[in-house]
C-alpha cells in the first residue's frame, strides 16, 4: 500500500519536473526539446515546405542552437502576427515563456542529446497531405509552370478547370504544390461554370503589373463564386464541421493566384487544390464574405481611401449586419503600406465582440484565423474595420520610392483594407461547437 502511494507520488513529481524545476543543465534534446521543435517548427521546417532549413535532426537542430535561441527569444519565430492578448485562435502557433526559457538554456549549455529515444520524423507529416485520408479529387495544373531566376517577385493566377459527375458535399480542402518553399502565399476561388468554354482563355495570366489582363480573360468564369480559400507556408487543410460545408459544382474552374517569392535560379511548379467529399449532404452552407475595399461596405471606409504619398493615414469602416450569423473565421488583408489591423463587432446591446489586432502588419505572414468555437454575431451588430498605413520612407516595405499616392485598388502597389469572414446563419447552440482545426 505504502509502496504504491509513493509509486504514484513519484510519477507526480516526474511529470512536473521537466516544467518546472529542471535546471538549465538538465535540458535535453530528447525529453525537452524535440517536442518543442516538432510541434512549432518542424510543419514548416522540413523538405518540401517553405522555410530555407529542416528543423527535424538533433543535428540539424544543434547546429542552429544558438540561431534559434535569438530568433524565439525576438518572437519572430514561430510567425504569429495577432495580439494574443485580444483574441486567441484555434490555429495559433506561440511558443509558451517556459519554452522559450527551455530553448535558451539548452543553448547554452552545449545542447546535450539526453536519454530515450526520438521518434526523429513526427508521424502526422505525410507527403502530399495533411489530411487523415488521401484527397478524392486534384485539380491542379497539367504542365509545369517555369518561375524565372531573375529575382523577380511575382503574382500569377492559373485556370484550372474541372468537371466531375455530380456536385458533391466538400468536407475539407487543401492546397497543393511540389514545389512550396518559392511561394509566398496562394489563394484560391472555385467557380461555378456551367457551360462558358475554357479553350478561349490563356492558361495562367501574369497579375504582377496589371490587373486588367486577369479581368478581361477570367471575367466570364467569376458569376458564381462558390469558395474562397488560401494558403501561407505552415498552414494545413481547411475542414468543417457535421454538416456545414459547401457544395462542389459540377462543372467550374478553380482559380488559383500564387505570390512567388523571388528567386535566383529557374524552378519549376506545379500547384493546385486537392479536395476531400463527405457522403452526408451540406445542410447549412457557409460563404465567405469580403468586407471593406472591393467588398461589402466599401464605400463607409471613412475618410475616402486614398493615401497621398509622405504621410501616415487611417481608415475605418462600420457596416450593421442584417442577420444572426456565426463566424467560423477572420482574414485580414493589406498590402504594403499596412501598419496595423483590428476588427471588433459592437452589438445592440452594445456588448464589443473582439476579432482580430495584429500591431504590426506584415504582408508576408498573411493567414486566415480560425476561430477555436464559432462566433456568435447577433442582427444589428456593427462591424468595424481599423486600419493604418505608412506612405511615408520610414516605411521599410514601401514599394514605391519616392512614395507615391496611392488609392484603394488590387495590385501590389494599390492599397486595400479587406477583411473576410466565413459565416453561416446562426442556429442554437453554435457558440458551444468546436471549428475543427485547420
Ligand atoms: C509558419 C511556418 C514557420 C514556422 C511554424 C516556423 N518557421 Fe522558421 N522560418 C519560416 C520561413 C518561411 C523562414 C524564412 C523566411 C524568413 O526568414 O523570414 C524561416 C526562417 C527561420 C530562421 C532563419 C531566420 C533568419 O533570420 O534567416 C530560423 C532560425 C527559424 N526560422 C527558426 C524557427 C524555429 C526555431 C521555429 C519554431 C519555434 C520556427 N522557425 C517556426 C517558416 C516558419
């Protein structure tokens, strides 16, 4: 009996040891680190995703030690741009104080490997999805897409079109490439096309300069917006819930625009969007809806969107929404004079619903924000959107130099302040559902 209490008060004690009162000498890779690694870092640092290196070895951990100690320390990784403090997401992605204190210490005390075993490849990265099944359709492009080594950054969108027997209930979908660590961001439309013909338009339609081109070849495929979807590095697939989802068409393109980060020698991509079907009929679809600049309430964006070059200026925007409606998720977007962004909705009981801040606008690390259970917005409600820009030098990511003015329009070098929101009309007890992960 004796022997048994003390079992159990032994294991206590092991289990909160390596928390709380390990000393920095006693940080090792195998009970410590690697789980820290793995979970944070590994999803985008491994082959075939984004980032310049693999974190998955003890070497080739140990060897950056020191890099990663100043780079978790700084929080600049893991990237995470909202403040945590305003609102928490599902997909969050922050190192806890605690680990960023292990990190360090390991660091400095010469990275010891430790005891036990590692299992050195985490289980759940599968190549070619993140899903728990392999994809039931892939539409992606039939030929290889050449991206030049001139350093060039570059904004390409691709026709992809598709056809299938039956519309089918969309479960999840998810972004694909074989080629991820030269692209910046992707998002992507599907479309519902009926019959227009897909011969009589160009394959892919280069969006850098102009934006003109992209309309005048794709304009007759975009009456029917179905979905609206993206992808950063380090994101996974996007699923819903029971039965809410979208209905795939059975006919329509996908059309999917890729920012492409610039590189010093030729590569070739291949890219697309891979879905997975559930039996089970969609009963309650959800939509995205685009908010702000090129979408609903464009016009309250107050003052008028302009912002001349040499200063600094503000935006708001407050729309009403007419329906109880449940958010499932926020994505914010800027380009490059972006400072700062926050959404918050004030209900008629003037309750505030917090959405989203992020302090510091970067439009490298743009994602869509899950919320952990939907987001409860009742009829009434106003929305607001906040955002600041810097037109001035001090702003390092200016693409214009000397500034130059700039109004509210698509291109890069045009300004936008959007938001998207994915959203269903709101039924009894959605504030208590979980949005399954992204
Ligand atoms: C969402 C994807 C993602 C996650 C998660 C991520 N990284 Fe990165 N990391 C990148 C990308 C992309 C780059 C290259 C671009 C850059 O340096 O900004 C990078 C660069 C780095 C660099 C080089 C920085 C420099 O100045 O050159 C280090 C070191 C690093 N990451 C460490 C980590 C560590 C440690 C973690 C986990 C705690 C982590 N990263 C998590 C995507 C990610």
């Amino acid at each position: 009996m004796l022997h048994k209490v003390f079992r159990s008060f032994c294991c206590c004690l092991l289990l909160i040891l390596p928390l709380r009162h390990v000393s920095a000498q006693q940080v090792t890779w195998s009970q410590h680190i690697a789980p820290i690694i793995h979970r944070n870092c590994t999803p985008c640092h491994r082959h075939g995703e984004a980032a310049p290196f693999s974190l998955v070895t003890y070497d080739e951990v140990a060897k950056r030690a020191n890099f990663i100690k100043r780079v978790t320390e700084s929080h600049y990784m893991p990237p995470w741009k909202p403040d945590p403090h305003y609102v928490t997401f599902a997909n969050e992605r922050r190192l806890s104080d605690e680990e960023i204190k292990l990190l360090g210490d390991w660091a400095e005390h010469g990275m010891p490997k430790g005891e036990g075993e590692v299992k050195e490849v985490p289980q759940a990265f599968v190549e070619g999805t993140l899903f728990h099944r392999p994809p039931d359709l892939v539409v992606k492009m039939n030929t290889a897409y050449t991206l030049k080594g001139d350093n060039v950054e570059r904004f390409i969108v691709y026709k992809l079109p598709f056809e299938i027997p039956d519309s089918l209930a969309v479960e999840a979908i998810e972004f694909t490439s074989n080629n991820r660590k030269v692209i910046h961001h992707a998002n992507y439309e599907i479309n519902d096309v009926p019959d227009a013909d897909f011969n009589n338009t160009a394959d892919y339609v280069d969006n850098t300069e102009s934006h003109l081109d992209y309309y005048q070849q794709y304009v007759q495929y975009r009456k029917k917006m179905k979905y609206f979807g993206g992808w950063i590095p380090g994101s996974s697939y996007e699923s819903y819930p029971e039965d809410i989802g979208w209905v795939m068409p059975k006919r329509g393109v996908v059309l999917l625009t890729v920012h492409y980060a610039p590189v010093g020698k030729d590569e070739e991509v291949i890219s697309g969007v891979q879905f997975f079907f559930r039996k089970k009929p969609v009963k309650r679809l959800i939509r995205a809806t685009s908010y702000g600049s090129g979408g609903v309430g464009e016009k309250e964006i107050e003052p008028f969107f302009y912002i001349p070059a040499n200063v600094e200026k503000s935006f708001k925007m407050n729309v009403k929404l007419t329906e109880t409606q449940s958010i499932l998720y926020v994505w914010p977007h800027m380009h490059l004079l972006g400072q700062t962004f926050k959404a918050y909705a004030v209900t008629p009981e003037k309750d505030t619903i917090r959405l989203i801040s992020i302090p510091q606008w970067d439009f490298n690390w743009q994602e869509i924000y899950w919320f952990p259970k939907m987001v409860k917005i009742p009829k009434g409600t106003i929305l607001t959107i906040e955002g600041k820009y810097d037109n001035t030098v001090n702003n390092a990511a200016n693409p214009s130099f000397p500034p130059q003015l700039v109004y509210g329009a698509m291109r890069t070098k045009d300004e936008m302040m959007t938001m998207i929101m994915l959203s269903l009309p709101y039924e009894k007890g959605d504030e208590e559902k979980d949005v399954k992960r992204p």
